[in-house]
C-alpha cells in the first residue's frame, strides 16, 4: 500500500518530453500543454523535431523533443533549461541531457536501455548504472513493460502495444504535476473514435502511468503549479499556425468576402492549410495546388475574381512565389503571403525556426516592388496580425507578407479567446458604380477601385506591364514609368498613417532599448524583466509592422543612447534600422534554429550596459 | 447543347467583344484570324452577361489576347496562365473562363500547370496557338519546334524531340481536346463554339502562322493544292475522309491507321474508321494524335476526344453545399470558442 505523498507547490516548470520520432512525443507533449492550458497555468511551448518523419529507430538523429514552460504567472518563453526530462530511450537522454538544469529530474523508460539501443546512442556503458547521472534526480521507470502489463489481454499486436507507452508515460506526469487526465481521454475517444481497441488501449495505458505513480515507492513527492493569474475571460490554448488560419477566418467574416487559400505543402506552414480546410461551412476555398507558383497564382486569380485571397509558405517557397508577388504589386490586387519562416537558406533546417526571410520579404523581387510587410510576436498574435494582414491588403488594394515562425507556429501559449463583436470590421474597395470608373482611379490612399469579374459594365483587364494612371492602359512611356514607380512606392508608404505607433515598454528614453520583432518578444521580454530584477534600467520595443514601420520609429530610436537588436539571422533588421535612421546599433545573432535562450540576451544586455546596473 | 444550325438569340455582336486597345502583332499574323473567329464566335457562346467572361493569359505574343477583347482580363506571368485562371473559375464557378497561351507559354515554362489543371478537370478553356517557336524573344525553338529546327538557339538544329500537344492534354485527362488552323475560320470557330459548350478543361490546339520566324509551318496544311490531301477534318460518328475528292479514308489496321483509296473499288466508306468523340477509352484518340507523325499520313484536325465528368470546381461547390447543409452556416464565435476551453474568473 502506498503512503499519502507529499504536494509540494511551485511556482513554474520546465518540462521536456524527448523520445524517438515514432515514440508520440509531440502528441504527449501537445496533450500535456492543452491539459496544462486547461488547468488555467500560463505556458509556452517548444517542439523541437526533426526533419525526418520517422528516422531509424533509436538514433541521435531520430530523437525527436517537446519543451514546456508553465507557471503560475505570466511567462513568455518555453525555458532555457528544463527541469524535468522524460527521455524514452537512450539517444533521448544523450541528446537532451546537456541543457537539463543541474540537480534537474530525469524519467526513463528504463527498458529501452538495452545493449542496441546504448550503442545507437553512442555510450559505452550505461547511464543509468555508471555515475554519469549522479547530479539528477533519476527515475528508471520500466515504461515498456509496464504497459505491456496493463495492456494484457487486449487484442493489441505487440507492435501496437508498444506503441501506447507514451500514453503511459503522460499519465505519469499527469499523476507527478497534479493534472487530470480528462481532457486527454476525451481526445483519445474522438480520435480513435472508428478504432475502439485504441481507445480501450490508449485510455488504459494513461491510467495506468496514473496509478504507477500513486502505487510506486519511488515517487514520494508530487507537484502542483497553481492557476496563473490571467486577465477574466474564456481561454483556449493555441499555436501559431492555428491562430493564423482562424485569423484569416475571422477576417473573411468580417470583410465579408469568402476566403480562398491557394496553397502547397511546405514544413511548417502545412497546417494552415489544414487548419483551413475543414471551414467549408464558412465557404472557405483551400487550393492544394500543383506547387507553391500555382498556390500564389490561384490566389492572384480569386482575388482578381473578388475574394480575401491568401497563400501560405515558409522560406524556399516564397522564393519561389517572388515573381507572382511583382504581378499582384503591378495588378494591385490584394493578396495576403503567410511566411512561417524556417532554418535556411535552401532547404535549410525544415522543421526548425529562424528570422533570415526579412530581407526577402522586403526586397526579394525584381524591380521596385514595394510590399507592406508584417510580423506577428506569439503564437496568439499569429490571430490579429493575419486580419491585420487581411485589412491593409484590402484597404491598400496590395499584397502583403505576413511573417510568422516555426517557433510561433508549432508552439502554443493560453489565448483569451476574443468577442467576435469587437475585431475590427474590414472595409473592401469593391465597386460597382460604372460612372467615372477607371481600374486605376486612386482614392486619398492613392488605392484603386476593385472592380470584379460579373459586375456589368466595369470590363476591363490588368496585367504585368506598366500600367498608365488612371486607365490602366498598357504605356510605355518614360515619365509614366518614373511616376507609377513613385506612385506604388507612396502608396505603400502611406500605410504609416493607418498602423499604430511604436510601444516601448519601460522608460520612454535611456541608455538602453532592445528592439525586436517577430517571433523574439517573449525571449526578450524575459530577458529585460530579469535585467530588471538585476538593477539595470532599460526599455523594450518591438517591430510587428516591417513595412512600413511605424511614423514613430526614428524618434523613439533617437531617444536613447544604445540600441541593441538580438534576432535569429545576422542582422536584418539592423541593417534596415541603420539605412533607414542612420544610426548605430548593436546586434545580438544567434542563429541555432532555436529561439534564444533568455541568458543569450541577457549576458548581452549585461555586456553592453557594463556593470552600469545603478547598484 | 446549341446546334450550330439553330439561330442563337444573342445581345450581343462581334464588336462588342472588340476591346478600344490597338492590335500590336505582326502583320500577316495567323493570331489577327483567332482573334477575329473568337470575337465572332462569341456573341453565340455569351448570349448575355458578357461580363461573366474572364480572358488570361501568361507571357507571350499569343498572350497580349487578353488587352484585345472588351471583356474582363488579366495578362498574366510567364506560364502561369492555368493558375491564374483556375483561382479566378474556383472562386466564381458562374464565370466562363478562358485563357490565351502559346507552345512555349503552356508546354514549357507552364508544362506542369497545364498537366494539373487538365488533371483537375477546371472548368477553364484553353486556346493554346502553336507556331512551334518563340516569337516574342525574336525566334528561338520551342517545346513544339521539329528535331533538327535550326534557329538561333539551334544554328545546327536541336536535339531534342517536340511534345506532341493533343496526346500530352489525353495523357493529362483533359475532358475536350481538339485541334483547328489559323487559316480555317469556319472550323476554327465551331472548334471555339464547341469548347465553349463543354465543363471542365477544354484544350484547342491552334496550328498559328508565324510569318516572321516560322513562316510556312503549316504550309501544307493550309494551302489550295496540298490542304485537302493533308488535312483530315474529323466529324463525330462520321468515317474519316479526307482527300482533294474525298477519295480517301483511313482504316485501323489493329492498332495502326493505313490511308486506303476509295476510289478504286476495293474499299468503301463502310469499311473507314468511324470517329467517336465521346469513347470512353482513350487508345484511339491517342492513335489520333500521333498520326501526323506517320509518314504518308494526314494531319486531324476536330475534336479528338471529349468526356463528361464532374470538373473541380463542381466538386468544391458540391462539398461545400453538402457540408453546409449538415453543419449549417459557419458561426465564427463557435469556431473560436470550440476545443477546450477554460473560464478565468
């Protein structure tokens, strides 16, 4: 019988989940974020995968994690170290064990710790019976057996059995945090809902890492992490890629056209076209298209056809869309292109995150072809970017880059779902009046009218070549070329006026202003807090408008003394900063595939202030 | 169906398809003839709401169509005509789309869009004018040019071989391909009328004159003494004749065409090959297609081969009414609130 243990309370936990490719971990650790989320902590995720989909078994580079942070305060970055590790196999434990924090918890499946699996890791002998893990606190757990056992009598083939050991090991860590399992054994219900002998399966493997954990004697304490303080409200948990899909839901809602999503598979942008696929109840029109060229074409011809069109992509594939980009900034025709960018150049890194397509999305084409660019922050702000995205590409009759991350887009935060009533109404420039019409008439914005196909009397055609003003006629001359050139140029520009000003969080002048953008704001944010806790003085601020930036900028630059600009690529955004402002500024490049650590960026903020912490 | 023999009710006549823009080819031009037979084509096809009809077009001489006819258009990118085309059809299925491309437009930069969307079935017609070279480069080969074509690309002729564009639109599913010449306005235009009246992706193959880099291509099959003993005008259900005395027809020979010579009594009409548009196997229209290549044998021209099955843009449609009608309209609250949710208080 086991004795009543011991809760201990804390305040935040790190948690990683490492295991082979086909071990399930992104699942258990998607499971153990969404029951966490629901629990009411506050969280942020890290999935951390590889390329391969299910690379040999129990190799270095097979090994396949997912990081979570969760707190009973506001946090805003998936950890540097984690404080507990559940690493299914050896090459798990090798691959993770460095970043685990001194005297951290480590979990094992114990039985995956055979003489193959130790020489596909690379050890000489085992971890788990040398000293190599005598600074954790270790727990070697018969994971496989186990469930094995519980699942006995099932009509379950072996394979399939072992298979369900996730399961175990998440109901584990359901028992050790203090979570209950419902949400989960909901999941697994809906899931397998056509396969009742998984979900007889699944279901029993999770109980039973339950009660393993209240049974053993090993375990004698369990920890729970009160509810976060958040702001009143319904919540969900939800990942970047998500909130960017229901984003432009909501901005066909509120625009009132229907969606079309011209698209083509690409890592780690697929979801969204996932995601967007199920709304046909909404008339959304996914276009799985034959490459990324036809994805942004398809969506160059619904929008010319009147609907909120967009297409999604991560970095080779907007190299590929960039010459149909020129098309929609010459037709003028609204065209939303999502970026989730990801470790380049080439084929790069596929499944890892990065912030190296700036320039592209701001230059990356032929000619002077200026396009709005925009940059969502958290996974949650992947929701309003995406109709923001949506608002200027309509309003400005233009296309625009929306750049999200692999970061923002697999992992996931608490999101205080809005009320449909108060996002922003979306205006269209669509016309029917056939008096006055011209296609390239220019409203105070310098936009033109967006006259579509079926509307009487209103024939009239775009196309690639330098237009005339006004009529929108094929014209070659020069001084009409120098004034279009101006003209789209302006026209961008003006998008200054309509987005608001740059924020800084902290004194509004100083020694010091980290600036941001993208996929860093909670990094950084962390890191500024902790220089805080440490006694330096310094302020934040973060781009999520690229192109143009807001009216703001210079001024709030100029205000203090350095400038500090940390991003994962070798200084985009300081080479735009310094052009554009003429000013000095420091970088801070990381490029890991991986979002910064928070000590990355602060060790920089302390090398740059000096000991100048006003202690 | 229309019948071409019926008066067709119309508001409309070729001028008002005729847009104000000046027409910029070449002079003696086989693009001025299509130009022309489409804009007389129309006002039988588009009997009203002209401004449901959408042109486009990729890169090209062929592609400046779009500028020319006083309907809604866009010119597109290089190749990119099928894409373009296909999102302006999918999201309005109540427009008539048809898009303007050449050889090299469509068959090389554009190859595998035209594969897909034929696959697809979209419901988008393509006038695809074949000169067998690029014109507005200044006369390169295309992907349609002979083996051994000297050009300045090829001053010692290419290599490499051509597509053979009806069987390659067969192999990729398209649901109506035909063929017609520049210089055969009544045949062209019933071609025209003929994909106008079809679902789903309806390809034409115009043999087009080029008079400044590829003049005399299709020579033999457009002048007065050598056309009618090399071209064979394909008529659904009819045995194929052709000859300056319709004094020839063809056979199948299992699976190979021989021309026979009706005039000698040994053969007659009832022993021909008859045509059939709508078989369901494709064997024979692949026969077809590759029968100019035969020494001795005569060009088609027609329809080689038409189906009817459901185009993309009908199945989008479909799945969107079925889902509507089970899960009811799309409620963005509820979409945003589904999934597990959690109340702070």
């Amino acid at each position: 019988m086991s004795k009543v243990k011991e809760v201990l309370k804390l305040k935040e936990v790190t948690v990683r989940f490492a295991g082979d490719s086909g071990d399930g971990m992104q699942l258990t650790g998607s499971q153990f974020s969404d029951t966490t989320a629901w629990v009411g902590n506050d969280l942020n995720t890290l999935p951390d995968y590889p390329a391969e989909i299910r690379a040999p078994a129990g190799t270095l580079y097979g090994v396949s994690g997912f990081q979570l942070h969760f707190s009973s305060d506001d946090i805003h970055t998936p950890g540097d170290q984690p404080d507990v590790l559940v690493a299914m196999n050896p090459a798990a434990l090798k691959k993770n064990l460095s970043e685990l924090r001194n005297g951290g918890m480590i979990i094992v499946n114990s039985d995956s710790f055979d003489l193959k699996n130790l020489k596909l890791a690379n050890y000489a002998t085992n971890p788990l019976e040398d000293e190599s893990l005598s600074g954790y606190e270790v727990f070697k757990v018969p994971i496989s057996s186990l469930t094995a056992n519980a699942l006995e009598g099932t009509k379950l083939s072996p394979k399939e059995v072992a298979r369900c050991k996730n399961f175990f090991a998440l109901g584990l860590m359901y028992w050790l945090y203090n979570r209950p399992p419902e949400t989960t054994i909901t999941w697994i219900h809906e899931k397998f809902k056509s396969k009742p002998e998984y979900v007889e399966a699944n279901e029993k493997a999770l109980k039973a890492g339950i009660n393993f954990g209240e049974m053993t004697e090993a375990f004698t304490t369990r920890y729970s992490v009160e509810p976060a303080r958040l702001p009143k409200g319904t919540y969900r948990n939800i990942s970047g890629n998500e909130a960017t899909a229901l984003g432009f839901l909501a901005a066909s809602v509120k625009s009132g056209l229907p969606l079309f999503l011209g698209s083509y598979p690409i890592t780690p942008a697929s979801e969204i076209l996932q995601y967007l696929s199920n709304y046909k109840n909404f008339g959304v029109k996914t276009f799985q298209a034959e490459d990324e060229i036809a994805g942004v074409c398809s969506a160059i011809g619904a929008s010319y056809a009147g609907h909120l069109a967009i297409t999604n992509t991560s970095g080779p594939g907007l190299a590929l869309k960039t010459e149909a980009i020129g098309l929609a900034v010459m037709t003028e025709l609204p065209v939303v292109i999502i970026d989730v960018q990801r470790g380049g150049p080439s084929t790069g890194l596929p499944t890892k995150t990065e912030q190296a397509d700036l320039l592209q999305s701001i230059y990356g084409r032929n000619g002077e072809s200026p396009v709005p660019v925009l940059a969502a922050r958290t996974p949650r702000d992947c929701f309003y970017m995406a109709i923001e995205a949506s608002r200027i590409a309509l309003k400005y009759m233009t296309p625009v880059i929306l750049l999200t991350d692999g970061y923002l887009a697999n992992g996931s935060e608490p999101w205080k779902i809005p009320d449909v009533k108060d996002l922003p109404e979306i205006k269209t420039k669509i016309r029917t009046e056939k008096e006055g019409f011209f296609p390239y008439l220019r409203d105070d914005n310098l936009s033109r009218p967006w006259a579509i196909p079926g509307t009487p009397e209103l024939e009239h055609r775009v196309g690639g070549l330098e237009k005339a003003n006004i009529t929108g006629n094929v014209n070659y001359d020069p001084d009409n070329h120098d004034f279009m050139i101006k003209l789209r140029a302006q026209k961008v520009q003006n998008i200054e006026n309509d987005i608001p000003d740059l924020k800084v969080d902290g004194d509004e002048s100083g020694e010091l202003l980290l600036l941001g953008w993208g996929g860093t704001y909670g990094t950084i944010k962390e890191a500024v807090s902790k220089a805080r806790e440490l006694g330096y003085t310094l302020s934040q601020a973060h781009l999520r408008y690229l192109n143009p930036m807001p009216k703001n900028t210079g001024d709030v630059l100029s205000r203090f003394k350095k400038i500090l600009i940390p991003e994962i690529n070798l200084g985009q955004l300081a080479k735009l900063i310094r052009s554009e402002f003429l000013i000095e500024v420091e970088q801070l490049n990381v490029v890991r595939g991986l979002p910064f650590r928070t000590s990355d960026i602060l060790t920089k903020i302390t090398e740059t202030l000096g000991g100048n912490n006003g202690k | 169906m229309a019948n071409s023999t019926e008066k067709v009710v119309t508001k409309y006549t070729a001028k008002d398809f005729s847009s104000d823009q000046d027409v910029r080819w070449c002079p003696g031009c086989g693009d001025y003839s299509i130009l022309a037979q489409v804009q007389r084509t129309f006002p039988e096809i588009v009997t009203e709401h002209k401004e449901n009809i959408v042109w486009v077009s990729g890169i090209g001489c062929s592609s400046r169509f779009p500028y020319y006819m006083n309907t809604y258009g866009i010119h597109g990118i290089h190749g990119r005509a099928a894409t373009i085309a296909s999102g302006v059809k999918i999201a309005n299925p109540d427009l008539a789309v048809w898009v303007a491309t050449g050889d090299g437009d469509m068959l090389s930069i554009g190859g595998n869009h035209f594969i897909h969307a034929c696959r697809k079935n979209i419901d988008i017609k393509i006038l695809m004018f074949n000169n067998r070279i690029y014109g507005l480069t200044k006369g390169q080969y295309s992907p349609t040019s002979e083996k051994g074509k000297v050009t300045k690309t090829t001053p010692f002729g290419s290599v490499d071989y051509p597509f053979n564009p009806i069987s390659l639109a067969i192999g990729s599913e398209a649901s109506f391909i035909a063929r017609s010449l520049d210089r055969n306005a009544k045949h062209m235009q019933e071609m025209i009328r003929r994909a106008g009246e079809h679902k789903g992706t309806a390809f034409i193959e115009i043999f087009q004159n080029c008079n400044i880099f590829n003049d005399g291509a299709f020579e033999l099959l457009t002048e007065k003494d050598t056309k009618e003993d090399n071209v064979l005008v394909m008529e659904h259900e009819k045995p194929l004749v052709f000859g300056k005395n319709s004094d020839k027809g063809i056979k199948l020979d299992g699976m190979t065409p021989v021309v026979v010579d009706l005039s000698a009594g040994e053969f007659t009409k009832d022993d021909l090959w008859i045509h059939d548009e709508f078989e369901k196997s494709p064997a024979r229209a692949i026969i077809l297609s590759h029968m100019e290549e035969m020494p001795g044998m005569p060009t088609p021209i027609g329809i080689f081969r038409q189906i009817h099955k459901e185009t993309y843009d009908e199945g989008i449609e479909r799945q969107i009414a079925n889902i509507k009608s089970k899960k009811g309209e799309g409620d963005l609250e509820k979409i945003l609130f589904s999934g597990n949710t959690w109340e702070v208080k």
